[in-house]
C-alpha cells in the first residue's frame, strides 16, 4: 500500500499498535504481555516521553481525518527518476517533477485548470493556475510585494473576490516566500534560503523562482538558478513551463525595479516591474479540503469536496 503508517508503542508490557492508510485507522491492536516492561516509543515516529501521552497521541493519529496531502500521497507514488512526485531534499515538501505528470486538478470550476506544485507537511496544497489569467505588470515602482505591489492587489482582490464561494472557502492564507535572488546563483539552496528569508502572508501570490527550478526533473543540468537562467532547453523537462512569458514572485536582488520572470523560451530572465506579462496566480488548498476523485491526469483531474 502506498504511504502506509505502522505505529507501535510498547508501554510497560502493552504493546498498542495502528496501522494507518491515507490517514484512516485499518488496524489497531493491544498485546500483553510484552518481553520489554519499560516505555519505548521509538518505532512510533511520535513526541511524547509519558505514557498516557503516548496513548493520546498514538489514539489521535489513528483516528484523524486525512488531510488533502495525505490524499494525494496515498494515491500517488513518489520517485527518485523520472517524472513524477518528488521528496524534496531541501525541504520537507513534495514537489512535482517532469514533463508529463499527473498534477492536475480542477478548482473554481475549471476542469484541469489549475496543477499542484507541492504537497506541504502540514496537509496543505500549493497550486497554480495552468495557463495565464491575462497580461499584468508587477508594480509601479519598486519590487516590494508585500508594500502592496499593484498585482498583490489585484490578485487579493478584485480577482479573489471573482473566484466561486466554495473556491474561496477552499483557499487558506499561508506564508509565501518573497525574498530577492541572485539571478546568476549556482547553488539552488542559497536561491531557497533568500527567498525563504522575507515573507508575506496572504491568499494568492505567484510562483516563486525556485519551485520553477525544482519542477525540471533534470536536475544535473536545470538544478540551480544560473544553469536556468542560460538555458532554453530547460523547458523540456517541466511541466510548469507554458510557452509565455509570465511573473515569479522573486524579486531580483540586482535592481528594485526587476523581478524574475520565465521567458517564453522557458528560461529566465530580468522583468521590468512595469511591463505586462502574464500572471499565474498561486494559492494554497486547505488541509480540509478532501479529494473526491480524478487520478490527475489531464483528461481525469483530481476533484475536490
């Protein structure tokens, strides 16, 4: 099975054991008696140091809801090659990687309209819309997103408040990382670490530079900012790219008039704030939301309840 949770606890001669797939309790079980009489919660993958708050939180995993994380995980297989979806070796999130994988997902109404980036620890789902919403600049003046900038507005705004009502109760305000970058970085965890070190909390943003990075399944030769940066054949072995022109939300830590934009010819550039290029709006499903269906491809997207 895929994802699936063993838990055990040996506490004083019981042994309580759960096992839990996609986050709904299968199995429990008590043994007595055990060889060992001493309290170990080691092979439980729990905190707790007491015995009763063993027993609690091992009873509170086993009886959890699954959050929408859990859902993709349980139904998806995570890989080291290829395409699909990833474990992160920077941070504790899952990405997905590749040309063709199936990250699909129909929100506010549009069939596959919309693909997952990540699968966050905490249950939630980062997502982007696939194709542009239309063609914006970034902001007047400077790259302060979080000043507002004038697409940080729009998006917040008049575009949110255009979105169905079950989508906007599907949507939870999270921390996005809008740090500069150094365009010419050849280190993706420097790149990670700077947009990691400003952040701003809201509904919807845009991607930033380095989930672009971390789509590309080629690693060896699209894995940092500057090999992207001078390669147009880099949209080869991502899904995110889409053949426009189209905001990041990583600010360029050369110019506060620039912002990193991916180019039409899927690598990156410096983008005058004021220009028009199109926008991509990024937002975060709830932990709640609950996966309904679909397998994520293309023609049967992941359906939310």
């Amino acid at each position: 099975m895929k994802n699936t949770k063993y838990l055990k606890t040996n506490i004083m001669g019981f042994v309580i054991s759960c096992i839990i797939v996609g986050g709904f309790a299968v199995y429990a079980a008590v043994t007595f008696p055990s060889k060992d009489v001493t309290y170990e919660n080691g092979t439980s993958g729990l905190e707790s140091t007491d015995v009763q708050g063993a027993i609690d939180e091992l009873y509170t995993e086993c009886t959890k809801e699954p959050t929408a994380g859990d859902s993709i995980l349980e139904n998806t297989d995570v890989v080291t090659s290829g395409d699909g979806l990833y474990k992160d070796e920077n941070e504790d999130r899952y990405f997905y990687k590749g040309k063709n994988v199936k990250n699909y997902v129909t929100f506010n109404n549009e069939t596959a309209g919309w693909r997952i980036i990540s699968v966050e620890k905490d249950g939630t789902i980062k997502i982007i819309r696939n194709t542009s919403i239309g063609d914006m600049s970034w902001n007047s003046n400077k790259n302060n997103w979080d000043k507002p900038a004038s697409l940080n507005t729009y998006l917040n705004g008049k575009y949110y408040n255009s979105l169905t009502s079950i989508a906007k109760s599907q949507i939870v305000s999270k921390d996005f990382s809008i740090g500069a970058v150094v365009y010419n970085d050849t280190n993706l965890s420097n790149i990670i670490n700077s947009e990691n070190a400003t952040k701003w909390n809201g509904k919807i943003a845009l991607a930033t530079a380095s989930e672009y990075i971390r789509s590309n399944s080629n690693q060896e030769s699209c894995g940092n900012m500057n090999q992207v940066w001078h390669s147009t054949s880099c949209g080869n072995t991502t899904w995110m790219h889409n053949s426009t022109n189209w905001w990041t939300l990583s600010a360029s830590s050369g110019s506060t008039s620039s912002v990193l934009e991916v180019y039409s010819t899927s690598n990156f550039g410096n983008g005058k704030i004021v220009d028009s290029e199109s926008i991509r709006p990024v937002l975060y499903l709830s932990a709640d939301v609950q996966i309904t269906g679909g397998d994520g491809s293309k023609s049967n997207p992941f359906t939310l309840g």
